[in-house]
C-alpha cells in the first residue's frame, strides 16, 4: 500500500514535468571526450529554463539527445513523458527545435520555409496564425525575399517561427540570440515571454550570462557537468562571501599584485574593473585598499559590490578546477 502512495506521488509530480533528464552520458571519440557528463535536471510545465555555458560546455549534445538527434551513451531522458530513445517519433512532432546554427533553406524565401515547414507537419501558417502573429507580423514584410539575404536578426525570427508553425507543447533553443544585435536580442527574449505566457514550455541555452536573469530558472553548465540549478535570483544569493571592484591607473599591474597577495581569494577582470574576494569573510573597503598597497598604487578604487550571475559562475568554477586538481593529486596524476 505504500508503495502505491508512493508510486502515485511520484506520478503525480512528474505529470507536472515537461523534461525529464537522469544522469545522461555522451562521449565522442570513442569515449575520449566526455561531453556530457551525468546531466540530471527537469523542467516544469510552462517553464522558461536556460542552460547557461560557454562554448563547449555541452549545452548543444544535451539538445540533440532531447530532441531526439543524438542517442546518449546512458542515462535517461523523457519529454512530455515519453522516452526519447523509444517514443522519438511522437516527440519530433510535439517539440519545436531552433538549432544554434541558421538551418533553414536559405534559397527559399520567407514564406516558402514557413509553408514548407507547415506542410511537413500537415498544417498551415493560417491554421496557427494566432501563436505565431507576433512574430510573423514582423518579417512579413520580406515574405519574398531569400532567407539567406536576412539579418540575423529577422533569420532568428523565421527560424522561430518555423519551429512554432506545429504548435509545439515544448520548445528547445540553442543559442538563439548568439551573433544577434543587442536590440535583436531584447526583442526574441520579449518574444520567448509571450509564448511562456501561452503556456509552452521553453528550454533555452545561451552564453550570455546577462539573458539567464530573464529565465524562471537556469542550470550553469561547464565542461559537461551542471554545477548549479536554481533561479537566477537564489544562485546569485547563494555568493558566500563579500565582493569588491577595484580599479587603478595600471590595472595590469594592479591585478598581478593581487592575484600574489596571500590574502585573495580570487580576482579576474571584469569590464573597467577587477572583481575579488579575500579569504576572510570580514573584509571591508579599508582592508583591500591596505592589501592592494593604496600607498603605491596611483588612481586607487575600491569599492564593494553585488554579485552577478556571471561572477557566480567564475566561483563554481573555480571551486570545481580546485576539486577536481585535488582528485587528480589523491589519484596520483
């Protein structure tokens, strides 16, 4: 009788759940290259999830194997409840998938890919013009022209639209905005809000660690291995320690005296400024100044600071490098 309770439990909360991945493995080159390493992770129903990474991080083999283009080596993974390896056909047909590379035909113009696509999955454009309005509207002007001679930005409205024309129940996309303008940009992520707020289901990977604030929650990825779920709001409030910009006339300088100095922690550039944290959890403005040497150092600024989902990032992956230095060290590497 328990485990019947039990059982339906856990029914019931994965009813609740578009994507479902357990410990999924891929290597390429006959295993030589690990990556994708133990990815677990789900996505809610209606969801905006980010998978955020830099290049080579494993966000594109984690795509492929949920939209059913890739098998993994082992581990797991279901989509609206269906098995990726076993049920793909019934997912290809439920899921919209926007690959990071420009993949449409681009001797086709606009609405000949729109038509063509809608035609595979037996609709229409007119059949879904109400999900796809807003975007449509946009680059119907240029409903003649050749895919390949568009922007990228009106390239990366297209490739959405094309990936909607079905009504899919879950849309994947794979950097999306990656070489897109900045206004671009902000346009697709107001875009991806409206169709959240249709109630489709959005998995979305990017390296732009200032679009995972825009996400309802994020994974930080890093050679294969997800290092942190959580919203984007708790990741950043789960910074342990105070973090301090500090700035000077030769930052050069500046950031190899404090890289030496036994009492940092951590310092890396970012932007106009170095970010650091020092070993002591009571550090304060006064005590970097002392370490950065405010006596020698002309044009001195120190100032503390809130943290990023970006500096969060550098954090988890240092304590990550120290790690896995450690097991190699145990193992005698």
């Amino acid at each position: 009788m328990k485990n019947e309770v039990h059982n339906s439990h856990l029914s019931a909360a994965n009813s609740q759940l578009s994507v479902i991945c357990k410990n999924i493995v891929k290597t390429y080159n006959k295993g030589e290259v690990k990556a994708v390493n133990a990815v677990s992770f789900d996505v809610q129903k209606g969801e905006l999830f980010g998978l955020i990474g830099p290049d080579g991080a494993g966000k594109t083999s984690i795509f492929r194997i949920l939209t059913t283009l890739l098998l993994a080596d082992s581990g797991t993974a279901r989509v609206e409840g269906l098995d990726v390896a076993n049920d793909y056909r019934e997912i290809r047909n439920m899921v919209g998938y926007m690959p990071g590379k420009f993949s449409l035909y681009q001797d086709l113009t606009v609405e000949e890919n729109l038509r063509f696509f809608a035609t595979v999955f037996g609709t229409s454009i007119e059949d879904n013009y109400e999900l796809i309005k807003d975007i449509y509207d946009q680059i119907k002007p240029f409903n003649n022209r050749r895919a390949g001679k568009l922007s990228g930005g009106m390239k990366q409205k297209l490739a959405l639209c094309c990936a909607l024309i079905h009504k899919p129940t879950v849309l994947f996309l794979d950097e999306p905005t990656t070489g897109v303008d900045v206004v671009s940009r902000k346009e697709f992520w107001e875009m991806l809000d409206r169709l959240k707020k249709q109630g489709i289901t959005i998995v979305v990977s990017t390296p732009y660690m200032d679009e995972a604030t825009l996400c309802d929650r994020i994974a930080l990825i890093q050679n294969g291995s997800i290092m942190s779920i959580d919203t984007p709001d708790n990741i950043v409030k789960s910074f342990p320690k105070p973090l301090f910009a500090a700035k000077a006339d030769n930052i050069y300088t500046l950031l190899q005296d404090l890289r030496s100095a036994d009492e940092v922690e951590s310092c890396y550039p970012f932007g106009e400024y170095l970010h650091l944290t020092v070993k002591t959890a009571t550090s304060d403005i006064d005590s970097i100044k002392q370490i950065a040497g405010k006596d020698t150092v002309n044009g001195l600024e120190v100032k503390r600071i809130g943290p990023t989902i970006e500096d969060s990032f550098i954090r988890l992956m240092n304590e990550d490098n120290v790690k896995e230095n450690t097991k190699e060290k145990a193992d005698g590497k």
